[in-house]
C-alpha cells in the first residue's frame, strides 16, 4: 500500500495582506487573520489567445498564446477593534486615516475623501489554503497589485461583526508558507461588553438624533477601479477611479407606532429629508474599543417596511442612501484601539 507523502488538511489556513509601495511589486504580509471554509475566492484568471487561420481543422498547440491576467476575488472575516483591516480601507477608500491619540488611538477615515499620498501604492495577499500539513511542505499563494472595490460591514443581534471585500489584482505569484501573527483584539459584536455602552442607532436632526432599537444593519462601501490596461503589459498598471462613490445602508428597525420619534422613518421618506445616521459598536471599554460610522445626510430610498410577519416585535426593513452636502463629505469611519496607526 503506498501512503500519501504529502497529505493536507483545511485546518490552520489563513490569509496575509501588506502594503506595496509601488503598486504592483509584490511584498510580504504585515497582518494576518484565519480563514474559515468559503471565507475567500481569490483567483488568477490567464486568458489564452487562439489564432484565427483555419489551414487544419482543428488549432494546433503552436498557435495558442497566453493573453492579458488577472485577479479577483472575495474574502470575508471576523472583525477585531485591531488587526490591521483598517489598512484595507485607507485603499478602498483612497484615503489616509488622520490617527490621533497615544493609546487608545483614535482612525478616522472620511467617506468621500481623496489624499494624493495613496496614489502609486497597492496591496499584496497571501493566502495559505494548506493551513495544516501532515508532512512535506508546500508554498502559499500571493495576489500582487490588489485594490479592493467594495466593502460589506454587517452587524447583528448576538454575533461577531463581519466584514466582507471585493478586490481586484495585477498578478499571482507563490512563496514560502511564512509564520503568521494573529492579533488577540476584542472582537467587534453585539451584544457590547461595556457596562455603559452607546445606543447602536442613532437617527434624525445632526447632532441630536434619536435612539432607536435595531436587531440588524449593514454599510456597504463601493468604490468605482477602472483597470488600466497598456499594450506591452500582461498585468494590468494601478486602477484609476471610475463612477461615484456609493455608500448604502440597510437596517431591522423596531417599529414604534406613529408617535413623534416612533414613525419618522416613514415622515422622512415621504419628505425626502435627508437626516443624520450614527452606528455605534464598543468593546467592554468603551472608551479604548470602539467602532463609529456617522452619516450626516442619508436618505430612505425605499418605503419603510412595517408589515406583520408575526405576532410578536414588529420590525420595519430601512434602506439608506449616503450622500454628501458641500463640503461635509458622505460620512466618516472612526475606529478606536490600542494600534498607533490604522495599518
């Protein structure tokens, strides 16, 4: 009987993400974070070119040629208040977190905003599908010239928060299996730790909006990279920004009747006023952990949803659209741990 030299098994994988300085060339990973079954679908699609000539009836190995790469794929994670996601924002945003603070340190990102520092850079992943070997040894994959395009942030009732990424990529290449580092953060969920812990939603007039109770809410982030592609090159060079900046947001609200504050969702969809939208998640000090996302001017952009599903809570489904208003940009993203930068 001949026995498996070198057997695998889907325990221990894990992916790692670092900062290029130069988009493109590829570098080693300065974050790491485990991976679970269906968490990523990176991938590396060659196109093949066949020539066009019909001399044989069928084509002939000689007359096929490699064509244009490129990268795509999901990856979805547990959040952390650390762990270096942030870093992934600051590209998907193309924006620098202004870091304050001396531990706790606060990371705001503006929505909407544009720094000309990001230009030039991009992100290399490693991803280790082999995450335990009985024996032997065996390389990682590595996805260079990466840039995400979308961003899914999804809280609720008695979970961890997820984050869940689009990216795109220039090339693949593979490395040895490095030795990963994973951070011992809080995690990000709900219920919060804090003795005192922030309403989670906040909604109405900036700056005194009102508390309303919410079982689910998600912020989707997407962010038009048009690929650039040059005659010579198989890879395609750093993206360039494409279409509008969309931020959108769903919710399960408790529906509270049509009192004052209780049925405003509808009032101001029917108004089309745009009010102000704060998320608020904190780790048992509020204070060292927490994450905030404030929206100064969302709109519904679908009619509230109170119907009866069942005898009990009735909760109305809301759907928000981002914008900005002059100078106020779509929102901000303020992230607060113990990390001196975002990244």
């Amino acid at each position: 009987m001949t026995d498996f030299v070198d057997r695998r098994v889907g325990i221990g994988g894990f992916i790692g993400w670092g900062e290029e300085s130069s988009f493109g060339s590829a570098t080693s990973a300065s974050h790491y974070l485990q991976i679970a079954p269906g968490d990523e679908t990176f991938q590396l699609d060659q196109e093949f070119l066949e020539a066009s000539h019909t001399v044989e009836r069928g084509v002939d190995t000689a007359d096929v040629v490699k064509g244009m790469k490129a990268v795509s794929g999901t990856w979805s994670h547990d959040l952390r208040y650390g762990g270096g996601w942030g870093l992934l924002l600051e590209h998907l945003l193309f924006d620098e977190s202004a870091d304050a603070g001396a531990g706790p340190y606060t990371h705001t990102l503006s929505v909407g905003d544009y720094a000309s520092g990001m230009a030039g850079k991009g992100l290399s992943f490693i991803v280790a599908r082999d995450g335990l070997l009985v024996s032997g040894s065996d390389v990682a994959d590595r996805y260079y010239g990466c840039r995400p395009t979308a961003c899914t942030i999804t809280c609720e009732d008695n979970a961890i928060a997820r984050a869940e990424w689009t990216l795109i990529g220039a090339g693949h290449d593979t490395l040895a299996i490095p030795t990963p580092s994973y951070p011992t953060d809080n995690f990000i969920k709900a219920p919060s730790d804090a003795s005192s812990p922030t309403a989670g939603f906040k909604y109405g007039t900036d700056a005194s909006e009102d508390t309303y109770p919410c079982r689910r809410w998600s912020v989707t982030i997407s962010q038009g990279w048009d690929p650039v592609r040059v005659l010579q090159a198989p890879e395609m060079s750093e993206p360039t920004l494409a279409g509008r900046l969309e931020v959108t947001i769903s919710a399960e609200v408790l529906f509270q009747g049509t009192g004052a504050s209780g049925d405003a969702f509808t009032t101001n969809y029917r108004a089309g006023t745009p009010k102000s939208l704060i998320l608020t998640l904190e780790g048992p000090t509020a204070a060292s952990e927490s994450l905030v996302l404030d929206f100064p001017n969302v709109r519904l952009t679908s009619p509230p949803d109170p119907h009866m599903t069942e005898t009990g809570a009735i909760y109305q489904s809301l759907e928000f659209k981002a914008y900005r208003s002059g100078a106020t940009m779509e929102g901000t993203m303020t992230l607060t741990n113990s990390d001196a930068t975002i990244g």
